[in-house]
C-alpha cells in the first residue's frame, strides 16, 4: 500500500489532498447542472463547457422529416473532412436513421435545421478550440482538430434533445495532452475493443492513445496501423513505444544484455546501434508526432527493496562507460541519460518527439542531462530522483502519469491480490495535472500549480498483466474514471462540486458515443465447451445498460427443455439460468437469451455447450476427471510457452497420450510431450479436432512405457502462451489411482517446445496425462487401516471381488502391520471355494502393503465373483465399516464385507461389521 512500488505492483491509494484552486468553480457552464427539464438551458455535455453565452432569438430545432443538412463551405472541405465524415456516420444512430445530406455553398445560407462547417479563428488563441452559434441553425466555426471536438458536443447535445436555446458556445481544452495507454504488449485486443475505446476518447475530447509496438505476437503491424488510421480519424495521436533499455527480456539479442537481468548493456558499443535498429524502422510507420522509448525501472531493484535502488554499482562497467563517454567526473547515471539523448537525436531525424518514463533520472546527474525537448512521463518519486518540483524548475515539460489516481491494473497475486482501479471520484475530487505521488508513503502527495505552464496534462493507464480479464469488463470499469480525468483535464468549469452531487448520473444522460459497440456481452459457459460441469448455471454478461425485466433465458425447446429459473443481477449486468437439478452428464445444452437495453435495443441469441463426462475409476485414467476444471479459465502470457505437470506412476505402465484443460478464445495449434525424469523428450503429438474450450486430449503414434517411481512431465505447448489455471494448487498433491504428483508440480518454459522446469506460485496449468499400468489393485497405495490386531489362531483374511471385463490375476497383497509376523501366502479361490493359484511371500518389509506373484497370471471371466486372500500366523489390520460402501477401481469392484477364516489356508467366509482386511488383487485387464 504504496506510491513506492513498481508500475505493475502497487495498490490503490484512496489519499490526496484538495483539488487546487483554479479547478472546480461552476461559473459559465453551471447552466447544465440546473433544470434539465427546460428549454432555455443546454444539454450536458463531457466536459462541460468553457463559456456559454444565452441569447435571444429562435431555438435550433433539428429537422423531423427530410435529410440533415450540413453545409461546408467549399474551400474549408479539405481541412474539415475529418468532421464532415463523423457526422455523416453519427449524426444516423442519434437521430433515429435520418439521412444526411452534404452541401456545399460558398458563401452559406443555411435554412432552419442546418448545421454549418466552417474554418475559425480558436477562442483563447488555442488551437483545440472551437466555437459554436445557436439560432434557427448551428453553426461550428474552429481550426481541423477544434472541429472535431465540437461535432462531440453537437452530437451529445442531439442525442439528449433535438431543440437547443440560442447563444453562443466558446470552448477549449487546458491541458494539451489527455489521454489512454494500453500496454497491449501483454495481450491482444479486438479490433471492435480498440475502435470502441477510440470512440470513447473521441467523445471525450481526448486526443492521445499510448501503445506498444514490436510484439507481433500480441498486436501485428498491421493491425497498429489500423488502429493507427482509426485514431486519425478521430484527431487522435497515436504514442507508439519500444520500451528500451529497460523491460527488454522479450527484445536482447545474445551479448546485448547485463547479466541476470533483462536491460541493455549500455557499455557496450554495439548496443547503441542495435537499440536504434528495434525502433527506427517504425517512426515513419505512424503519422503522429510523437515516440515514447520508455526507459523505465533501468537496472532498478523491484522486490524487497524500499529505496528501489538502481544496481549501477552491480555493474561498474557502466561506470567506466559514462567517464569515457561524459568525461572523469561523470557519474554512472550518465551513461543512461546519455542514451536517452543519442535517442533522441534519431528520433527527431524522423520529425518526432520523443517522451519518456521519468523514474530513472536520479538526482546525481552530472553530465549527460536529458534534453529539454524531451517529454517527461511522471509515475512515481522514488527516493534519490528528480521530483516534478525539481523537474518543472530545471524547465522540462512534465505529462501526469501517477499511478495513485489513473492506473487500472488486473489482480495479480501475490504482489498486486486484489488488483488497482482508478476511482472516478477520487480522480474527479481530488486529482489535477499538478497532482504526483508522495515522494515517500507517509508523506502527502506533492501538489504543484494545476496552472504551471510545463505541466502537459495526464492519462488513463491499461495494464495488462495477467491477461484474463474480459476485454469487455475493462472498457466497462474505464467509462466513469475516463469521463471523470476528461472533465479534469479539459479544465472548464465543473458541473457538480463534487462528484457524488450528481456527476454519476450525468454520465448516464450524456451516455456513450455513437459508434460504441452495442450488443456486448460474454457467454458463461463460451459456446462450444465440452466439459461443463453439472453443476455450473448458464451466464450472460452484457455490456450495455439492460433493462432487468426484460431478460428471459431457457434451455432447449419449449417441451423438452430443462426446467430452471432465470434471475439478473443489475449491478454486474449478469442474467443467470440455473437447471432446477444438475446438468445431466454428457448433454449437450442449448441456452436462448433475449434482453432489451436502455435505448429500446433488442438483444438476443443462442449458444450451446456440452456438460463433462461423468466422473470414473476406470483404466486408462488421468491425474484429473472431465468434471475437474481451473477456476481461471483464461490468461495469456502473450509469448509461446510450454506448460506441464510433474507425476508419478505406483505401477509399470505406457502412457498413451497427454490431455490440457484448454482456454475458451484459444485457437492455437497444440502438441502434447512426454518427458522422462532427466528431461529426454519421449513422445510428442499434435492435437487435433479440438472444441472450443474444456479437456482437449491426444494419443501418441505409439504407447510410451515408463517405470514406477520416477518424476516424468506431461506438457502441452501453447504458441500464444494462452492457458487456464489455479495458483497455489500443488501446495497439495493431486492423486488419482496409481498416478500422483509432488507439491510444486506445475512447471513451465518459455520460447518454443522444450522441458518445462520454471514455476510460480504453485499453479496447476491443467497439463494432464493419459496412463495405463500394467497392473493395478483394488485399493491404493495411500490406503491403509486404522487398527491391528493379533488373534490366538491362525486366520485367513480375504476379500470377494469381480471384474467387468476378462483379465488375469497376477498375485497378491495385503497391508502389514509390524504386530504381523511370520510367513504369509497369498490365495486366489473361486466364489465356491477352489483354489487357483498360491504363493509365498518373500522379502516383505516390516510394514505396509506386500506383493506376491503367482508362478503364472490365471485368467479370470468378465462378471464371475473370486475371492483374493492371504493367510497369517494371527496378525491382520482392518478398518471398521471399511467395506460398508464398496470398492471400484478400475474394472475391479467389491460390494460385499472383508471375509476371513480361523485357520489358515481355509476358504474365508466369515465376515465381521464390514471390516475391511486389507486383501487385494493384482489385476491386469485384457
């Protein structure tokens, strides 16, 4: 709990100190927060208003019949495209489908319902504004980008109301810079989600999206430059970012790197050149402005460190390279600085600016200070850093990125449990540009003047890791702290002091931009799973207001459905349909939903999953049933990875294949690997004809014999590093028949096919095996009594048993106590009393479960009762009622008590309260 955490691991703080004056007055704009009843106000609008001025004359009445008339001036089209084009797309879904019709006039004449386009000086000389009249038509005067923001205000004042009051509408942004970054290095987004959160800073009047660039696997080229032509489209800059020479595990070529730790070598020459050769190919790929190079958490200590050292003494050689570079009295910081400026000279070779993370400017620099045309991110003030305070006077220009207010970061245990949101409140009532982290936890916050001219503005932050989150139920969490940092950051007058007033429900009358995605929503269990437990509802997670009672959810037809109850919960946006019983085992389930959202839209559809196959004992079995599933079902580590289980077997046997719990969205191309306790791959597979999501499983070309007792890996290889899994579940061992696992057994690798031997937390990545041992036995070899005992006669202690299919009996065994001595035989009799095959036990132990084989297996018949037993000089161990339920495993079954006799080498036939003896068969089938 606190500011001196890494980017990715620290909680929320709820602190921070009052909102500067300057901020939160409700002078021009108030008119939004009076009677929204009336016709003499405005709209809502996020953000508020700069200025508005009423005026007398005729309300704008947007036209009922005909076309919406916008009329551009011809020698202002080229520059204005960008508005034209977002009306003629919007300007339909607000006003119920009308057409719109493009005009152009030189000199304009609009008719009353017009809407006018024309080029303008800015209000306040600021190149983001725009100015809008309100009479019998509107009219929209600014520069290209102010044009934009003022069709955003048009179309949420439409989509509230058709007639507007006459005045004058003045407006423009405080801050230069507001924005989102998403760390898409760490997963892949949708290109409807990007769009989506596009439209959003759009409405917003945000003009700046961070993302990464280089992480093929996550985001394509492609793809960026799609996003990219989005984004123009919108006046929205794009931020690209290679993150150097910090956080480049993914990115070092061999001798690039410092030892133990995945940062640049900065000593080293040729790093320099390699450096520019990971991000100077992708400068001109982008038309923005801007390049960020990150920098941040060089060399820096993150765990168990409260000063978060930065380990340039580890490496001297960076000290030697900053003298030789900066001169004898350069300090080793030096040689850091330094490349950022080498950087920068090729990044703005390219006419760009280039931005980075602040946290590694420590305040020793000598030599090497970073250029002031430089951009400096802010995220927190570790100990012996620059602070804002100190950056600001020096004359950088400093961007907010604080992570007590704006980070969205999902749970991730053990250092972040619980995860990190940004509260709208706190960021409406509390937060500034001018607002940083305190520079140590029981310090304040440092404020600055919101009112300082280098301070640039902020962002909402996206992090990404772990991948398994919904993208959906991320854009969801972000709409309220993204309206609340818009109002703060465009700086006009607040319409509520304070955001419980009444900002919550504004937000909901202003709603979400056109173009938003509707009709969201996430199916629970994904459509086409093939190992639903009986026990798991059906969900549906919508993403759009839904009106409660008009959800309807049902399995199958109308006759032959499965009777349930269907309920929502509004505050999750979750309809649930719960069977009256249990799935049956092996159904294949129909779900039909339908539901209306708050704009009278009908939602509806169908999906279908399969429940898991019931639970069995029988051979060949795995470490887990159908039935058994992760409680993550979805996570990515956005890199090829190999993910196994260590296990063992009691018995000889051949593997014949590998199975994994597999992600629904996963569409990958799997193999499956055998291991052998050193490593040596034994046997790989490729899967195929997989479902959707549940237990995928695959047979090798041929059985893999493996011995009892070593530790062997099943592995499945994930090329996009897509798994489910549970942490801290091999804290225990996880056993089923003659198959176990150690604690810990949940292994992974990353990079292409190899023997997985990292771990983390515990964590079962449901890599599973398929095995058959060459013999196995009633009970286990973790079974044992509760009690022995010594009789004055000798005995015979035996138990009936069957198979369902043919086999051969191999021998014997039985539980020892250290009271049971003497010499013991083993027996397998028919159910009337023959005796078929004898042997002596020899080299028993002084405890525990014994062997015997016969001189030949004997062949039994599917179905027939036998009866398997062990003579002793008067010791046995029972356990009271221990047969009272039966026994199963594998094809070997026995429903009725322990039997015995009071002679040994008689047929048992006595039987005492159930008693378990301890008597068991060794079985093969076949």
């Amino acid at each position: 709990m606190t500011a001196h955490l890494p980017r990715r691991h620290f909680l929320t703080l709820a602190g921070g100190a009052a909102l500067a004056t300057g901020i939160t007055t409700t002078t021009a704009s108030s008119a939004a927060a009076t009677d929204q009843g009336s016709l003499a106000v405005l709209p809502e609008t996020i953000p508020a208003l700069q200025e508005w001025q009423p005026r007398t004359g005729p309300d704008y009445v947007a036209p009922t019949s005909g076309p919406f008339r916008i009329i551009l001036r011809s020698g202002d089209g080229a520059q204005l495209v960008r508005a034209k084009v977002i009306l003629q797309e919007d300007l339909p879904k607000v006003l119920g489908g009308r057409t719109v019709e493009v005009v152009t006039q030189d000199n304009p004449a609009p008719a009353a319902g017009d809407l006018v386009l024309t080029l303008g000086a800015p209000p306040n000389q600021n190149l983001e504004g725009y100015e809008i009249e309100v009479g019998a038509a509107l009219w929209l005067r600014g520069t290209p980008a102010g044009a934009v923001h003022g069709v955003q205000t048009i179309l949420q004042w439409l989509r509230q109301r058709t007639i507007l009051p006459p005045g004058l509408v003045r407006d423009w942004p405080k801050y230069p810079e507001r924005g989102f970054l998403v760390a898409n290095s760490a997963r892949h987004y949708t290109m409807e989600w990007w769009k989506g959160q596009i439209n959003e800073l759009a409405f917003l009047k945000m003009n700046m999206l961070w993302v990464y660039v280089g992480y093929e696997s996550t985001t394509s080229l492609a793809q960026l430059k799609e996003i990219s032509a989005y984004a123009t489209k919108y006046n929205i800059a794009l931020v690209p970012q290679v993150n150097m020479p910090g956080h480049m595990e993914r990115l070092l070529e061999p001798g690039m790197g410092l030892p133990g730790r995945g940062d640049l070598d900065l000593s080293n020459e040729a790093a320099y050149p390699f450096a520019r050769g990971l991000f100077e190919k992708y400068l001109d790929e982008f038309p923005t402005p801007w390049w960020h190079l990150g920098a941040d958490e060089y060399l820096t200590v993150l765990d168990g460190d409260p000063e978060y050292t930065v380990e340039y003494a580890r490496y001297p050689q960076l000290g030697e390279a900053a003298k030789r570079r900066y001169g004898a009295d350069a300090n080793p910081v030096d040689i850091y600085t330094g490349f950022l400026n080498e950087m920068n000279v090729t990044v703005r070779a390219h006419n760009k600016q280039l931005r980075v993370w602040s946290d590694g400017l420590l305040d020793n620099i000598l030599r090497a200070g970073v250029n002031q045309n430089i951009i400096l991110e802010h995220w927190t003030t570790w100990p012996n850093r620059l602070t804002p305070t100190q950056l600001l006077q020096q004359g950088y220009k400093v961007h907010n990125s604080t992570g007590e207010f704006l980070y969205y970061d999902p749970p991730n245990p053990p250092h972040n449990p619980n995860g990190r949101f940004p509260d709208p409140e706190a960021i409406y009532d509390r937060f500034h540009p001018g607002v940083f982290p305190r520079p140590r936890p029981h310090l304040p916050l440092e404020i600055v003047d919101p009112n300082h001219p280098g301070l640039r503005g902020a962002k909402l932050h996206l992090w990404t890791l772990p991948a398994n989150e919904p993208e959906e139920i991320q854009s969801n969490n972000l709409r309220l702290p993204f309206r609340s940092l818009a109002q703060v950051l465009w700086g006009s007058p607040f319409p509520y002091a304070r955001y419980a007033d009444g900002f919550p429900g504004m937000v909901n009358r202003v709603g979400r931009p056109p173009q938003y995605p509707i009709g969201r929503h996430k199916k629970s269990p994904a459509a086409g799973h093939t190992s639903v437990p009986p026990q798991r509802p059906a969900q549906v997670i919508f993403f759009d207001d839904i009106v409660p009672e008009s959800v309807q959810m049902a399995e199958g037809g109308i006759e032959a459905g499965t009777p349930g109850r269907t309920t929502f919960d509004p505050g999750t946006n979750t309809a649930t349909f719960t069977p009256l019983a249990p799935w049956l085992y092996e159904k294949t389930c129909e779900i039909r939903y339908t539901a209306r959202d708050t704009l009278g839209q009908s939602l509806r559809g169908t999906w279908t999953f399969k429940v898991a196959k019931r639970p069995t004992v029988a051979y060949p079995r795995s470490l887990f049933n159908d039935v058994d599933g992760p409680e993550v079902e979805w996570s990515s580590d956005s890199r090829e990875t190999e993910l196994g289980v260590r296990f063992r077997v009691d018995r000889p046997g051949v593997v014949l294949g590998v199975k994994f719990y597999k992600a629904p969205g996963d569409t990958d191309v799997h193999t499956g690997s055998l291991w052998s306790p050193s490593g040596e791959r034994l046997a790989t597979a490729t899967f195929a004809g997989e479902s959707a999501a549940g237990w995928q499983e695959v047979r090798f070309a041929q059985p893999v014999r493996i011995d009892a007792g070593g530790n062997y890996t099943a592995s499945y290889h994930s090329p996009t590093g897509t798994f489910a899994y549970d942490h801290d579940f091999y804290e225990r061992t996880q056993d089923n028949g003659v198959l176990h696992t150690p604690t810990g057994a949940g292994l992974f690798s990353y990079g292409p096919t190899s023997y997985p031997t990292q771990f983390w937390m515990n964590t079962n990545y449901w890599a599973d095996v398929i095995f058959q041992p060459d013999t196995y036995t009633l009970w286990n070899v973790g079974d044992a009594p509760v009690f022995g005992a010594t009789e004055q006669t000798s005995l015979e202690m035996g138990v009936q048993f069957s198979s369902s299919t043919a086999g051969k009996v191999h021998g014997v065994r039985f539980f020892k106590g250290t009271h049971n001595t003497g010499t013991h035989l083993g027996t397998l009799w028919t159910s009337a009393g023959v005796k078929l095959a004898t042997a002596t036990f020899v080299g028993e132990s002084a405890s525990g479960w014994q062997e015997v084989r016969f001189a030949q297996p004997i062949t039994i018949a599917a179905g027939a009762s036998y009866v398997i037993s062990y003579s002793s000089a008067g010791g046995y161990s029972a356990t009271e009622n221990g047969m009272a339920g039966g026994r199963q495993n594998g094809a070997l079954s026995t429903s009725g008590p322990g039997l015995y006799a009071l002679k040994a080498g008689d047929f048992p036939t006595l039987s005492y309260q159930n008693r378990n003896y301890f008597a068991d068969v060794v079985f093969s089938e076949g």
